[in-house]
C-alpha cells in the first residue's frame, strides 16, 4: 500500500514540476556566448527570481497586447509544457515504483526535473549549460551522501563518488581524442550520472553508460535512414546520456 501511495505522489510531483520546466528550457536554450535568454521572442523582459525562471513558456503581455511574437501563438512559446509534464512524470513514476520506499528515491525524484530540463535544451541547441550541469552532480553526491545516514538504503556512496570519477575521466578521453564527435558539456554531466548510477555498483554503471551510447546510435542511424542527417552530423548526446543513466537507474534500483 505504501509503495501504491509512492507511485502516485511521485506522479503528481512529475506532473508538477514539468510544469515548471518549459521556460527554463527556453531561456537557456542559447548558444555558448550567451548565458541564456532575457526576453520572449516579442521582445518582452523575463524577470524575476521566480517568475522570470520557472513555468510554462508564456508572455503574458504578448498575449494580452495581441502582439504575438515570432514563434509565439497567442503568447506560447518554448517546449510544449504538456509534453514536459508527461514526460516527468512518467519518469518519476518509473523511478518510484523501481525502487519503492528506500529513502534514495527522494533523490531521483528530485533530480528527474534537471534531467528533463538538460535533455531538452540539449535537443534545441546542442549546449548543455555548465550552471545545470555541474550543480546537478554535486547535488547528486551531497544527497545521496545524506542518504547513507537514512537506514535501509539500497547503495554504497564510495561507488558513487567512484562512478563519477569513472564516467567523467571516461567522457573525458573521448572528447580528448574527438572533440568535434562529443561537447564538454556531456562530460560535466556524465559526472553526475555516474554518480546516480554509481550508487548501484558497476554493473549498473556499465549497463547505464552501454544504454546511452546505444540509444544514441539507433537515433543517429534512423536519422541517416531518414535522411535528416549524413553520417557525420552532429546529433546531440546529452539526451541519450541521461536516457541512458534512467535506464540503468531502473534497473539497479528494481535489482537492489
């Protein structure tokens, strides 16, 4: 019963916080000499601590002027927020009810939102922002270190700090022999994903890195096989990274 009631809960908190993910999205979807975006394509400033970062992606003031920007219809703009919210809590879903009540799964709950947001921006302009990149795998160290004072945890946090350490050395070999083939932002964040599936052992970590690369291959032949893309087109790995690490997460945490 405990467990139903986690899967549910974990739900409605995906739900909600992909709400909340669509104009960050927006905003950090820019290139590398910009930090991130400061105004919605009808040129209206995006302000606030809060306001500013966090909901749907829509100007109210180009909505209610009736002055919709390019890319905007009636003051929408950004990543469809229906989408992101589905997409969130399914994951969450999948995360709660593969490790049930171990108290790591606050962690992946509250790390699933990042991820989310990170594949996203990833897929509109190939750039994974370092202040979302790194912050997430010190976050995922911090908390997981807290986890291991919590009784009847299901991980160790020794691999995870080793799976880190691992994953980002690893990514970090084969953006030195072929930088033109990964970003250094998918280094940052294989830090934070061997972290997570660190926490499992290295088992879990292998078979999360195995997924991300395969996932990203089947998506870049099928883009070939489309012919949306040649073989050496750049398609972004950030998603299949993360895609990748969910996968293995499932599986270690439903094995543990």
């Amino acid at each position: 019963m405990m467990t139903g009631l986690l899967i549910a809960v974990a739900a409605l908190w995906g739900a909600a916080t992909g709400v909340l993910v669509p104009r960050a999205a927006y905003r950090f979807s820019v290139q590398e000499e910009e930090n991130w975006r400061e105004r919605c394509p009808g040129g209206h400033p995006l302000r606030g601590p809060v306001r500013g970062w966090i909901g749907r992606a829509r100007c109210g003031q180009c909505r209610t002027g009736g002055a919709y920007g390019p890319g905007t219809s009636k003051g929408m703009y950004g990543p469809s927020t229906p989408l992101l919210s589905l997409v969130t809590a399914l994951l969450c879903t999948g995360l709660a009810a593969a490790t049930g009540t171990r108290p790591e799964v606050a962690v992946w709950l509250l790390l699933a939102p990042v991820g989310v947001l990170l594949a996203a921006v990833d897929f509109r302009v190939r750039r994974l922002p370092d202040v979302l990149t790194l912050p997430l795998a010190a976050a995922a160290l911090l908390l997981l270190g807290l986890v291991t004072l919590v009784p009847e945890h299901g991980g160790h946090w020794p691999s995870a700090a080793l799976g880190a350490l691992a994953l980002g050395a690893g990514y970090y070999l084969l953006w030195f022999v072929n930088p033109g083939g990964m970003g250094f932002g998918d280094v940052k964040l294989a830090l934070g994903a061997g972290a997570v599936l660190g926490w499992y052992g290295w088992g879990t970590l292998l078979l999360g890195t195995f997924a991300g690369f395969l996932l990203g291959a089947l998506y870049g032949g099928a883009l070939v096989v489309a012919g949306r893309a040649g073989r050496k087109t750049a398609v972004p790995f950030g998603p299949f990274l993360i895609a990748g690490a969910y996968l293995g997460l499932l599986i270690g945490a439903y094995t543990a």
